[in-house]
C-alpha cells in the first residue's frame, strides 16, 4: 500500500491528466484560418483537401497491367482541362484530353478531338468514377479493345503543381507532361 503522500500525488496527477481533454471544443469546428503559413503550405502541397468543387490535381493509380493517371489543372473561370492514359498492358491503352466541368454533384468530361465523345463522371471518397459505358464515339481514343469505360482513379494530390508535373507517353513514346502548358 503506497503511503499517503504518494497517493495524493498519484490522485492529483490522475486528476490533471484526466482534465487535459475536458477543455472546451467549440472551436474544433470552427473554419479553418486560410492566412495560417502551414495551412497554405499544406495546401500548396495537396496536404489537406482543398475545396470539393475543384477537380484540380492528380489521379493515379498502378496495378499489375501498368499505371492509370490523370492530370486536372484550372483553364478558365469555372473549367478545367484533363490528360489521361490508362493502361491495360503492353499493347493496350487509351490516351485523351480534354475540358471538365462541374454538372450538378458530378463532372462532365469532354474529350477533345472527338465529337460526341463526352462523360458524366461521378466523384466518391476521392476517387473519380467514369461511367460502365461509353459512347461508341469514344472508341477512338484506345487502342484495340481497351476502354475508358468502368476507370476508377483515386486521388494522389490536390496540387496543381503535381498535376503539371504528371509525365506520360504520347503516341511516339516520348515522355511528355501534358497538364504542364496550356
């Protein structure tokens, strides 16, 4: 049995350490200060989440066929641009780009260069959705039975940088960076 001295002190520490987590919480959900040097940096680096109405970023994921990526970058007020190859082994993939814009709670995705070729493309749990199906105007942008159709592409960062910074092949091989120039 501890003396009394000790257990006193073991009851006040007990005491302090227990009322270390009853402070007040009513500013946990207060909004975030923006002005704060680490909130930006964050930010600028696709720590944290920016706003959900900005498709801004990267997308990418690598599996045992290859790596599936996309770049989105801002291109005017309200629209962004977007590159994307998916890859389903060695001689097959599919490349595009295009414009995206917001449509309700999900994004329409326009593919340049292919008239009629667009797709509503819903966004869940950081990760873009493309639709089952296609429209048949949009088998040109893969090679031989490849399709954009069913992609999931989960978000790798929230930052513009990133996105300009995505290298991809082109249609001669060569690495290029697609999101980088407008």
């Amino acid at each position: 049995m501890p003396s009394p001295r000790v257990a006193g002190l073991l009851v006040a520490v007990l005491l302090l350490v227990g009322g270390c987590d009853r402070a007040k919480r009513d500013g946990a959900d207060a909004a975030i200060d923006t002005r704060n040097p680490l909130e930006i940096a964050a930010r600028e680096r696709g720590v944290v989440r920016a706003d959900a109405s900005d498709p801004t970023g990267l997308f990418e994921r690598t599996h045992e066929l290859g790596r599936d990526a996309m770049c989105v970058v801002p291109d005017g007020a309200g629209q962004w641009r977007f590159a994307v190859s998916a890859s389903f082994g060695p001689d097959l993939s599919c490349n595009a780009r295009g414009t995206i814009v917001r449509d309700g709670d999900d994004w329409r995705m326009r593919f340049a260069g292919v008239e009629g070729c667009e797709a509503l493309v819903h966004e869940e749990d950081d990760e873009l959705r493309l639709p089952g199906r296609l429209p048949s105007q949009c088998d040109s942008l893969c090679s031989s039975r490849a399709s954009l159709s069913g992609l999931r592409l989960p978000r790798a960062s929230w930052s513009a940088d990133d996105a300009k910074g995505l290298q991809l092949r082109d249609g001669r091989g060569s690495m290029v960076r697609p999101c980088g120039s407008p």
